[in-house]
C-alpha cells in the first residue's frame, strides 16, 4: 500500500524529508499521533498515503519492542516473522494457533502466518494493529 507524504499535500521536498525523519524517530504513539496533528494542522486532512504512513510508522513501534523483525500482509493474510529473542508467550501463541485454526499456523519456526481476506487497506492495518495489541497483552517479563 503506498505509504508516504504526496508532494501535492506536503509540496516542499526538504519539509518533506524532514517529516519522514520525525516520524521513523518518533518514539511511541504520542509522538506519532502529535505529528498527525501537525499535519493536519499545516497541510490539511490526511490523504490516505499519509495515513497508511502514520499508522504504519505506529505499528513498526509496537512489532520493535516485542521483538518482531518482519511483518507482511497482503490481501489474502500475511505473516509476522519473531526474532529469536522476542518478548512474546509462547504459551499464548500455542493457544492462538489452536483456537482459531482456519486463521494461525506456524510457517517454520520463527513465523507466524496468518489467511484472511484482508483486501481492505484500512481492514488490514486494524487486523494488524488488533494482533499486535493481543501480542503486547501476552508477553514474557523482562
């Protein structure tokens, strides 16, 4: 899905690389969601680019401090790949895989894949987003 800021709603090339810096450093969701405001407040409502951008710049955050080095969705599902010291219970994702067969299964040891119409962009990003809450709900102590 394409995910940036278009030069007809931020016109300026150097605002432009400026605000991509901010946003891959922004540090949890308050940051990123201050941006959106910023953006809003500068440029105008959101394009959907810009927020498929944000929303994925949140996502990167939440998969980094649970120890996930990849994820991929597509329009039929996707996968979540764990690096080999991620933070979650693997007792949780044990039980995730047997109580919604039709939907988890272990694609080798470090991925989890998941099958689902997820054709919608928005509907993707929210499934993502949705697992990756229920992941943070279900992880190991530090």
């Amino acid at each position: 899905m394409p995910a940036l800021l278009p030069e007809e709603y931020v016109p300026d090339v150097n605002t432009r690389l400026s605000l991509y810096k901010r946003i891959a450093s922004a540090a949890d969701d308050r940051e990123i969601e201050d941006l959106k405001v910023e953006l809003i407040d500068r440029f105008g409502l959101l394009p959907d680019p810009a927020r498929y951008l944000l929303a994925i710049a949140g996502l990167r955050q939440r998969a980094q401090s649970l120890g996930i080095r990849r994820i991929e969705g597509s329009d039929k599902g996707g996968f979540i790949e764990f690096s080999a010291t991620n933070r979650v219970d693997p007792a949780y994702l044990i039980g995730l895989l047997t109580r919604e067969v039709g939907t988890y299964r272990l694609d080798g040891p470090t991925r989890l894949k998941f099958i689902r119409d997820l054709t919608d962009r928005t509907a993707r990003l929210q499934f993502v987003d949705g697992l990756l809450r229920e992941l943070q709900q279900h992880t190991l102590s530090a």
